[in-house]
C-alpha cells in the first residue's frame, strides 16, 4: 500500500514545503492536478460532483503541474510525482513531450503521467483545439507521447497528428508509466488498453470497488491480467488504519489523500498545521497500515 498526497488548490508557495514533510512522513508521491483556467460560464457539467458545479472557485490557485514536479522535484529526493489527471485533449501531444522529457530528467525519473480527456468545451476551443471526437484525438495523442517518450528518431503519420522523423533528447532516464483517469466505460478501456495503471477522482467505496473489478475484467480481455497495474483512489467514506486496508482488500495499491482534511484545515489554511497533519499522518497511518 502507497499513499499519495494531493496538493490541489493549495497556495503555491506552500508546495515546496509540503513536500519535503510528505518524504519524510512517509509519502511515496505528491498527486498533481490540472486545469487550465476558469472561466465565467461554462457550457458543460463537472462530471464528479452530483449536481455538475465546479467546488473551486475563479480565486482558486492551480500550477502547471509540470512545472510543479520539477519544482518539488529540485527539493525532494525520493518521492515521485505524477499528474491526476492532466487534460490531454487541449494540449498538443509533441509541445506536452518536450516538457514531459524534461521534467523526467529533472527529477531523475520521478514522473507518472496521469491522462484524462478534459470535460470543459470552453478549454479545448481556446486552445484552439476540437472539442469533437475528442476521445479519438485524445487516443491518437497517447500514441504520438508514448512514441516520442519512449526514444529513438520516430515519425507518425494520423488522422489528428502528423509529423516526420524527429527525436527529442535527452531520453527520460526510465520509461514514463502513464495512468489513465476517468469513470466511463470508454476511459476504463483505455486504461485496460494502453496505460500502466488507473487514477479515479472521487468515489465512494462500492463504486471503487466495482470499478476495479471491472478494470481487472478488462486487462483480462487485453492479455494483461498477470501485467503490473496500479489503481490510484480517492475514495470518500472509508478512513483510518481499518478503512485503508479495507481499500487495499478490493485492489487499491495507492491511497490519495489531504491529510489536513481530518483536521479540519481548508485548502487556504496556513502551512504550519497541515505540515503538522502530515507528520500525524505518517506516525498514525503510514508507519502502522502495515502491521
């Protein structure tokens, strides 16, 4: 059992120190989210709140999460990072290899990409990308990363993407695992299709728990049963030593979670208690989840 700390909409010149007392307490990885801006209105529902509101705000603070990693990264030595998930359908998949190369050798290989297809319309137009057939583009764009990443002078000819032979150095020192994000039946095929594990957003136990049945179904299907897989959870209604077990009982091999949360500390809370969280954390939960 792992567990990730989330940083989202947290103040952006807490990020360095929260990390460091995510190493030391323990922590494997610092979860990073994405979004590119807010706008005003918005011409399609959030898909993980029940009545489709966003519960961030226009004054909420979010990072480029690569440009985070490398800047954790440059004050941390063993923990990873991965994005959960960044939005692939607005971004150009040969622009989003240069900076993923990037921050891999940064950070000496401790980088996971977390993938999802994006839900706001408004972020894939203004960047001056279609927002039909996303999901195809988005399939494509997994291609031409995992192509461009993996090395070498490579070219690809596709219906969305379309570049001759090209090779960007330095190679990343190890393979960058991708995770795949999302709850649909078109997302869980894909993670059981290309991706080296699953990042849901937030999700009560049973769901959780049937998702991940169903993934395992799915890479059944592809030939990958006995493939190293990770699922990466948020789950809402089962905490603490018992509830984190139970977690891992259904498959769970990554717990996200914000400690300062059962604390009762916001996103805006000052550094010093959620630094406090942490190490409670670590002494309470991650020392002990294996005893």
């Amino acid at each position: 059992m792992k567990f990730t700390l989330s940083i989202a909409m947290n103040p952006l010149d807490q990020l360095g120190e929260l990390a460091r007392a995510a190493e030391e307490a323990g922590f494997s990885s610092i979860a990073l989210p994405d979004s590119l801006f807010y706008s005003e209105t918005v011409s399609a529902d959030y898909p993980y709140t029940p009545d489709g509101s966003r519960f961030w705000t226009e004054e909420t603070p979010w990072a480029d999460p690569l440009i985070a990693a490398a800047s954790m990264g440059a004050v941390t030595e063993r923990l990873t990072f991965y994005t959960s998930v960044l939005k692939l359908g607005s971004r150009n998949p040969v622009l989003l290899a240069r900076q993923v190369n990037s921050v891999a050798a940064l950070t000496g290989g401790r980088f996971g990409l977390g993938l999802g297809v994006g839900w706001s319309p408004e972020e894939f137009r203004w960047c001056g990308a279609p927002y039909e057939k996303r999901g195809k583009r988005v399939d494509e764009a997994i291609e031409v990363l995992r192509l461009i990443l993996d090395g070498g002078m490579v070219e690809f000819h596709g219906e969305f993407f379309d570049f001759d032979k090209l090779r960007m150095s330095p190679t990343p020192p190890s393979r960058v695992p991708f995770y795949i994000g999302g709850h649909t039946d078109v997302a869980l095929r894909r993670a059981a299709r290309v991706a080296d594990g699953w990042s849901s957003a937030m999700m009560k136990f049973d769901d959780l728990a049937d998702t991940i049945a169903k993934l395992r179904g799915l890479l059944a299907e592809q030939g990958r049963a006995e493939d190293p897989f990770e699922y990466q959870a948020v789950c809402i209604d089962k905490f603490g030593l018992d509830g984190y077990r139970e977690q891992g009982d259904i498959g769970v091999t990554d717990i996200i979670t914000m400690p300062w949360v059962f604390d009762g500390l916001g996103f805006d809370a000052e550094v010093g208690p959620k630094l406090d969280s942490i190490r409670k954390f670590g002494d309470e939960i991650i020392a002990k989840i294996g005893d």
